[in-house]
C-alpha cells in the first residue's frame, strides 16, 4: 500500500545519518517528495471509494445533524471503525470535525512551548503530579510523546490509513502516518508514526522528534481469551538556548534578524539545516524512552448465541470471572550536554552565575544523564456482578516491579563513574467501575498501596461519581482524590540531575482534590472546578535550587467551556479558566486565561464540504510565569519577573474537509505586528517566560489524508 512504501522509506532514510544535504537540495527533495505523496494519495482517491458525509459536533451548520462528531460514510463502501482505550471497554467513533487544530498537532490552547514546535511545554492550568511510585521527574517534553495508556485500540471491518504532512515558516515540518486493519475479524494491527522538525525564530532552538507506535488486539473465537500488544518509542532532540541574553535587543535595530538576537546558551552555533536526517545538538537535550507492554486475559463465563436467520448464528459469551496478567518493560534514558568543539566555546558565566559551577571553563563540556529501566509484572482478578454488563466489575491486583538506575556526570575532561541503583517495588491495587445499565449512574472508585521497596507507603485514592439529571439538565459529576507519594527522583541526591549543592531530604508529598463538573451536551456547555490541598509540596525555586514547602495550601480551579451559535453557521468557541492560589505558597498561576474561537462553519451550499474560518485570541493575565533551567529540564518558580501581554496571541485560519481529504492553513501571532521603533515587522513578541519570547509570524499549512483500502 502507498502508506506503508512511504513508511519504509523514511525509515531507510533516518538509519542513514550520512547523508548532508545542502538546504537548497533539501527543500527540492522535500517538494519532490510532497508532491510525490499528493500523486499517491490522487490515485488511492480514484481507486477507492472514501467517505463523503459528516456530522458536525457543534449541529446547526451546513445541513448537519447535531450529536457526537462522527466518521461517516457512502452506503456504496461502508465500514465498521471503532477503538477503544486499554484500560475501558467503551468504543468511541473517529471525529470529523477540522475546527480543533490541536487534535492533529500538539498545540493544545491551554498549553505554552518555550518558543517552537517541539520546545519544553506545560500547562498553564496547574496540573501537580496525582501519582504514586517511581518518577524520574523530567517532564518537559510530555506534551510531545506517544504513551501506552493512550494507545487506539481499533476493531475495523476494512484497512484504515490517514496520512499528514505539514510545513511552516522558521522551516518546520511535520509528518504523519497511521494505519489500522483487522488481518482477521477478531485481530486487529495497526501502527503510528510521526516527526516534528523545526529550526524555530531564534538561534540554537532547533528540535527534532520521532514517535512510533505499534498496536495489536486479538480475541479468541469463543470470546474468552485476549491479547493486547502495545510497543512504543519516543526520541526527542532539542537544542536549548537558555533564552536572549536582552529582551530589549528584540527592539534593537542591531538585530533585524531574530536568529542573530544573543542567547544564554549556544550563542555562535551554526544555524541548524531544516534537513531532518542531520540532526545535530551540540548544546541540548536528548531524551528516549521505549515501552513494550502486552497483556493476556482468560474469561470464566456463561455461552450464548444470537440467530441472525436460518443460517447464521452469532456466538455470544459473558464473562463472570477474568484472570489478567500484564508485562511491561520500560527504558528512561534523558541526557543533557554542552560540549565544546573547538569553534564553540561554552558560557563559563551562565554555569557560574546559575548553576553555581564558578570553576568550568570555556574549553570544559558539561553533561548529566539520568538512564532508567522498569521491569513490572502484574496478576490481577476480576469478578462481574451483572453478567450482562461489561462495564461493572471488581478488580484487584499486585504488582511488581523491578528498577535499575544509572547517573552519569562529566565535565571538562573528568568523567565521573556512574552511579548505580537496583531497586523494587511491590504494590496491591484495587478497581471497581460500574457504568449502569441505564446509562444514568458512572462509578469509578481505585487504590494503590505501596507496600515495600523503593516507593514504600505511597499511596493512591480515587473516587468519581457521575448522574445523568435527564436530557434536558445533562450530567453531574463529583469526585474525590488523595496522593501520598515520594518526591520524584529527581529530587533524589543521587540523581545526575540535582544540581543544588545542599543535598537535602524531601519528605512524601500529599495532595487531595476535591473537583465537580457539570456538563450539558445539547447546549455545548461544560463547567468544572477543582480544589487542590497541598502539603509538603517539593519544587525548584531558580535554576538549582530544590525546595519544599511544608506548610499547607491551596489552589482554587474553576473552567467554563461554551460554544455559542451567534448567527447560523457564525460560532464562537470559548474556554475560561480562573486559578486562585492561597496560602504561603510558591505557586504562580495566571488569575484568567481565556481562549476564543470565533468563525464560520458551514458548507457553503455544498455537500461534500466542511468548512472552518475564523479567528483565535488567547488572553493571559499577568503572572509571576515560571523560568526554564535547560540543565536539569525544569520549570522553576521565580519571583522577580512579571510577565504581561503587549496584545493577547491571536491568529486567523481556514480548515476545510471535501470528502476524506482535510487541509488546514493558519496564520499565527499576528499580535506581534510592530510599527516601532524599527518600522513595520513582526517583532513585537509575547513573552512565555522570562528570557523566551514567543516567535514571531507563523504560517502553517499541510493536509491530513484517510482512505479506505
């Protein structure tokens, strides 16, 4: 199939990290190979017969019926495509919806990256950790890794394939493919793949990232036994430039160019090709993780049939008891280097002045790496009250796990022996969910307890209950959470990556929340709040400085979201979130946030079409945002710098869908427009954190295939 050649080929490509193309043949080859994927993908059109009719989540637009966004299709080619998650037995449908951008991309609304496509991200929702056990505690780069517990499951009656390709100004480009097919009714395989490539607006911030995902789902003939396969493998490469020296040089007319604006750190690298084949990070980050998981269940249970007609009778089987058994195996391997080669030199006064090293020199290289491996196997049983129902059971279970640290340090010449760990965990847990029969009462309640080994007495306790009021009121839920668990490792002395100099002992955090939410599909409405308890809650205060505040506090969450049909087919979409903090705390959030979203959706008169154009604004309050520390991957509180808007972020797009074919092309942080001091240009850029602005003009165009074979 084209999707699969397309797949060999790249992987060819990446294996051969000899080649040096040079960034006029590179964009050849790029357009070659684009239009090159357009012939393809023109071809499978004419040779298949993909799907032609949508249904709009929003209703009201375009001649479409309102509901769940749905993947639909011509009574000429049908086809059965569902997924599931591991860990639910509930099958979702594919959205056709275009108005989301960030459900192809990583760039989600609420979110901020330090300046490109693929930088360090985080919520600006405060989001602490609500889990128990081992943590290597290096999150900076979550946003843009594949996972196992969000891995589709999917059950399809043909083979499923969407391609995507993307490109965008400051030379990034995006690629995507992923498909799915049932080899046999009862096992389905599929795969994922995707790249992320930018150089970004400022000198040493290149990125390039991988992720590939393989799945597999196989279910006996008599419905009793199941196999899920899940392999993952993230690789992340990212430059980091400290932030600008000056923020003030960005008004400076010695600096038209904001690739030549002084950086902290790699200030005199070359500017990084747009060739993602040669990649190179001479001062960055280089982080890989793998995960291989499968997990087989065997269901004790009751036989039954349905008659379809005379000749046809389907098997059926409810499941009493289910015995389960998980194995997973886990690589955490996350470095960070600085190394001098001669024509590059280091910042010998950014590792004094910030991390406290008044001893490295310019000709020194500086490099950590904290390199992890998880071994666990877990047994659990499951017992099902209501044969009938699925989705009412009692879990319980233990686990075992089994890890092995090594942290590396090196600086200049001298290479530190690695440090050692070998450790264990043991853990009992428990689970019960009960989706009603009637679809009105959603219960979820779960427990873990550590019981020996590295994590010993951490602990977590969740309870959520769900009501249906009645159609016309919609859903309530309430809920209840409670996490006593060790500080993640990298608050650890013995981690590569605690850079203080005092090596202190962190007591177990706990955190309880409290959170509620109200939910009314018929008018696309959806109001949350959360209550987070924090005490002993550990974090980094400046570039090294590892901190924990006893002292109890609180963190106060509310979220509206609306969507609003202002005239027909002219919608705005809007997310509001308050945060208020109280108490002696060391958090800073924005007070509001709010994302709009307000266009046009409709078809135009015509049927095959879909069509989003608008506008988006994204407003942040001023705040006390948290700085970066490239050295050991962190977000820090700070309390010196307080970060405001000149205008909030906006951006305009199109989206459009004819058929099975989506294209998008968006324009970004038009609110960098400037007049002055320098002229017009696109300088006038909003601030994420201290010392990283946000780019300039960004335009991003591309296209997400799916067909059918």
């Amino acid at each position: 199939m084209a999707g699969d050649h397309i797949m060999s080929k790249l992987s060819a490509l990446r294996t051969n990290r000899t080649f040096n193309f040079s960034p006029v043949k590179s964009r050849i080859i790029t357009l070659i190979g684009s239009l090159a994927c357009l012939l393809l993908f023109t071809v499978s059109l004419h040779a298949q017969d993909p799907f032609s009719r949508f249904r709009s989540f929003g209703g009201g637009g375009g001649g479409r019926s309102g509901g769940a966004d749905t993947l639909a299709h011509r009574k000429a080619d049908t086809i059965t495509l569902n997924y599931r998650y591991l860990d639910s037995s509930r099958y979702l449908k594919l959205d056709s919806s275009v108005y989301d951008f960030s459900r192809k991309v990583p760039q989600r609304p609420t979110w901020i990256n330090l300046g490109n496509n693929g930088a360090p991200a985080r919520n600006l929702l405060f989001t602490p950790r609500m889990s128990s056990g081992w943590d290597p505690g290096l999150h900076a780069y979550d946003l843009y890794l594949f996972k196992v517990d969000e891995t589709k499951l999917y059950n399809t009656t043909r083979p499923y394939t969407e391609l995507g390709y993307f490109l965008g100004s400051k030379q990034e480009q995006f690629i995507s493919v992923a498909h799915t097919q049932n080899v046999r009714p009862n096992w389905n395989i599929g795969f994922e793949y995707r790249l992320i490539n930018a150089v970004g607006a400022f000198n040493n911030a290149n990125t390039n990232h991988s992720n590939i995902r393989l799945h597999s789902w196989y279910q006996s003939k008599n419905k009793r036994y199941q196999n899920f396969f899940v392999l993952v493998s993230n690789k992340i490469a990212a430059a980091d430039n400290g932030g600008i020296l000056n923020p003030s040089d960005l008004d400076s007319a010695t600096y038209t160019n904001q690739a030549t604006l002084p950086t902290h750190l790699g200030t005199g690298l070359s500017r990084s090709s747009s060739n993602f084949f040669t990649t190179s990070i001479t001062t960055g980050t280089h982080f890989s993780n793998a995960s291989f998981m499968m997990r087989q269940t065997y269901d004790l249970g009751q036989k039954d049939s349905t008659i379809v007609n005379d000749t046809t009778v389907i098997p059926l089987f409810y499941p009493r008891l289910r015995l389960e058994h998980t194995i997973q195996y886990t690589t955490f391997n996350y470095r960070f280097n600085d190394y001098y080669t001669g024509s590059y030199s280091l910042d010998s006064l950014y590792y004094a002045n910030k991390l406290n090293l008044s001893y490295i020199t310019p000709t020194d290289s500086f490099y950590r790496r904290d390199k992890w491996t998880n071994l666990s196997n877990d047994f659990s049983i499951y017992t099902f009250p209501d044969s009938k129902n699925p989705q009412q059971f009692l879990k319980l279970g233990a686990s075992l796990e089994l890890l092995k640290g090594s942290f590396d340090t090196s600086l200049g010449t001298t290479i530190l022996t690695p440090h050692r760990l070998n450790n264990q965990n043991v853990f009992a847990h428990g689970e019960y969910r009960n989706k009603t029969r009637n679809q009105k009462w959603d219960v979820e309640a779960y427990g873990k307890l550590y019981l020996n080994g590295l994590n010993t007495g951490d602990y977590n306790a969740y309870i959520s209950l769900k009501r249906l009021l009645g159609r016309r009121i919609g859903y309530l839920q309430v809920g209840f959470q409670n996490v006593n668990r060790t500080p993640s490792f990298v608050f650890d002395g013995a981690s590569s990556f605690y850079l203080d100099t005092a090596k202190r002992s962190f007591s177990k955090e706990n955190t309880t929340n409290l959170f509620a939410a109200f939910e009314q599909p018929r008018i696309h409405l959806r109001l949350s709040g959360s209550y987070y308890l924090m005490s002993n809650y550990a974090y980094f205060r400046d570039y090294v400085k590892q901190r924990q505040e006893s002292a109890l506090f609180n963190v106060l969450q509310v979220t509206a979201e609306k969507e609003f049909v202002v005239h027909r087919h002219l919608k705005w979409r809007a997310i509001a979130m308050l945060q208020q903090v109280a108490g002696s705390s060391p958090v800073h959030v924005p007070l509001l946030t709010v994302y709009n979203q307000f266009g046009y959706e409709g078809s135009l008169g015509f049927k095959n079409l879909l069509l989003d154009v608008g506008t988006e604004i994204r407003y942040i309050s001023w705040y006390k945002a948290d700085g970066y520390s490239p050295a050991n991957g962190q977000f820090y509180t700070q309390d010196t710098t307080t970060l405001h808007q000149h205008l909030p972020d906006i951006g305009a797009y199109m989206h459009f869908r004819i058929r099975s074919f989506t294209a998008y092309i968006r324009v970004e942080n038009l609110n960098s427009m400037a007049f002055k001091p320098l002229g017009f240009g696109w300088y006038n850029n909003n601030f994420v954190a201290p010392n990283y602005p946000s780019p300039g003009l960004l335009i991003r165009y591309g296209f997400f295939w799916s067909f059918v074979n």
